[in-house]
C-alpha cells in the first residue's frame, strides 16, 4: 500500500524567525513546507507549487498581503488562512470578504495554527480524498437548478459550474442540510468552523452577498438563500 501524500503548506512572512516556528511545528505535524518572504516569491510559489494551504502574512513589505490574497483567487481556490497583527474587525471581514478561509492574529499560538490548518483542511476534505475518476457521491443535492455534488464539491446552476470559497461551499452545504430550516450566524459559525468562533459574526453576511452573486440569486427577491430579518438565513428551494 502506498504511503498518503503529504500535503504542502505555503508559509509567507517577511520575518523568518517567524516562518521558522511555523516550519517546525507544521513538519512536526507531516507537512511539506515552503517559505516565501515578500508577496512576489508568494505568488510565484502559489502558482509553481500548488499548496494545500498558504499561511499568509496581512504585513508584507512589496504588497498588501490581501492583494496577494487576490490576486490567488484570481487562479485558485486553495486554502488560505491569513495571518496577521490587524485586530480591528473591519480588517478580519474585508479579508473574508477577498476569500480567506480563516485567520489568526499575532502573537500566536504556533500549536493554534497548526490545529486552525488541519480545520481548514479537513472542511475541503471531500474533494482531497475523493478518488479520481470515481463517481459522484450518491447524495448529491439537486434543487430545481442547482446541483451540489458533495464528494466533488462541485456547484452548476442550471448546467454552468459555480465557483465558492471552501467557506461558502461550506456555508451553502449547511443551509441546506435542512431546506426550510432558519439558521442564525452564530449556528453557521458553528457549523461551518468546527470549534469556537471568536470575533464578528456579521462574516456569515460578507459572504452570503458573495454566494447569492455566484448563484445569481438576488436578495430583493431570493430563490435559493433567504434572509429571516433579526434572525440568520434559510434555503428556500425543495430537493427537486
């Protein structure tokens, strides 16, 4: 039996002391590590690489960390947790909003980003794990003309792929687990993250404008997503 493969974790700082401790304890825990120490080696090694993860600094010295956050998202959908010093909310939801999947504030528990990679990882499990060429998971969700294949995490809207954040793919599977069903953020926080969530729970908001604008649903007049005012969001639609 051939061994797993290890995954690759993308660990950009412009402190190497910094990358350092985050090398040591991610190789501890069975992961290839690469290093970059500007937003240029970063978007590089993102695209050469291909990792599973990327560790991203907010504070690099060329450019914005949430520009290079970007700019990844122009090509890809890998795992992004950013890593940063900003404590204001406003900076946490504007980095949600540009597609990380989540983020730690310095100074950090380098064990704490550790478990928050292995989190991040296991919620985009599925579409890892899942043979290739193997068949559709057998409970794939059909609503009239939206199709969500859980094993290929895979989204089309009447035959066209849609593209979602692992957040937002998350987010939409937890909706409509239970069509009908009115969650409140705190619920899809929960659901959705896997372990206690600090910080501000209008992130679900930022990135329920973002899913209705994939799936072409409109909130003045919702289809798929609903908002319940005062309360959290349901599905509307019935499996088809």
């Amino acid at each position: 039996m051939s061994e797993p493969q290890r995954r690759t974790a993308l660990v950009v700082d412009d402190e190497p002391p910094i990358r350092s401790v985050l090398r040591a304890y991610l190789e501890a825990d069975a992961f290839e590590v690469v290093e970059a120490g500007t937003a240029a080696e970063a978007l590089d090694l993102a695209r050469s690489q291909s990792p599973d993860i990327v560790l991203l600094d907010v504070g690099l010295p060329d450019l914005d960390g949430l520009e290079v956050l970007r700019r990844i998202r122009e090509h890809s959908h890998m795992a992004v947790i950013l890593v940063t010093a900003r404590a204001e909310e406003t900076d946490t939801l504007v980095g949600l909003a540009a597609g990380a999947d989540d983020y730690v504030t310095k100074p950090f528990s380098p064990r704490e980003v550790v478990a928050r990679v292995r989190t991040v990882l296991r919620r985009s499990g599925a579409a890892l794990d899942a043979p290739d060429g193997s068949d559709p998971d057998p409970d794939v969700r059909r609503f009239a003309t939206l199709v969500i294949d859980p094993a290929r995490r895979e989204i089309t809207v009447s035959g066209t792929r849609v593209s979602l954040s692992t957040l937002e793919f998350d987010i939409l599977m937890a909706l409509t687990d239970a069509p009908g069903r009115v969650y409140t953020r705190a619920q899809l926080l929960e659901k959705v993250w896997g372990y206690d969530f600090y910080g501000d729970e209008r992130v679900v908001d930022v990135h329920i404008r973002s899913m209705r604008k994939a799936l072409g649903d409109r909130a003045t007049s919702p289809e798929l997503i609903g908002t319940v005012r005062g309360v959290g969001y349901r599905f509307l639609e019935q499996p088809a």
